[in-house]
C-alpha cells in the first residue's frame, strides 16, 4: 500500500545515511521500525494497573490509629530491629 507520511529532514538524512550504509532501502528501515515499535507495545501488555490486594484482620489498632507519623513507624518497626 502506498501512502505519505511527513518526517523531519534530518530524520529523512539520517534514515538515507544507514539506508546507503545497510545497503537496504528506506521503506525498509521504516517498516523495520514500525514493526520494532508495535512488538514493544504488545509486549507491554497495557497500562499497569495494581492489583487489588486485601489482609485478613482487623485493620490497624486503635493505638496506630491515633499514631503521629513518627509513633507509627516506631509501631511499624517494632520487634524487627528498625
């Protein structure tokens, strides 16, 4: 299929440059790139999305609650060396 497409100019030299270098042609490369292009965003697979991610109890305790920011890290680190 033929179509047109506008790129920059030292894009275009650049693309003629490896062409000549390659001994390949510019359609060539483009479709290489596109091609390169499209596999990568397949493999992506998406936007990243968190997954839901629940505990089984009671949530924090009163005590962590009611914690400033400096009480609750001391609770968080309690028992485990911190």
């Amino acid at each position: 299929m033929k179509t047109t497409v506008e790129i920059s100019d030292a894009l275009l030299e650049e693309t003629k440059k490896i062409a000549a270098r390659e001994d390949v042609t510019v359609r060539m490369l483009i479709e290489q790139g596109l091609r390169q292009v499209i596999a990568q965003r397949k493999q992506k697979g998406g936007p990243f999305r968190l997954r839901k991610a629940t505990f089984r109890g009671r949530g924090l305790s009163a005590e962590a609650r009611a914690a400033s920011p400096e009480r609750l890290r001391e609770l968080t680190y309690e028992g485990r060396g911190g």
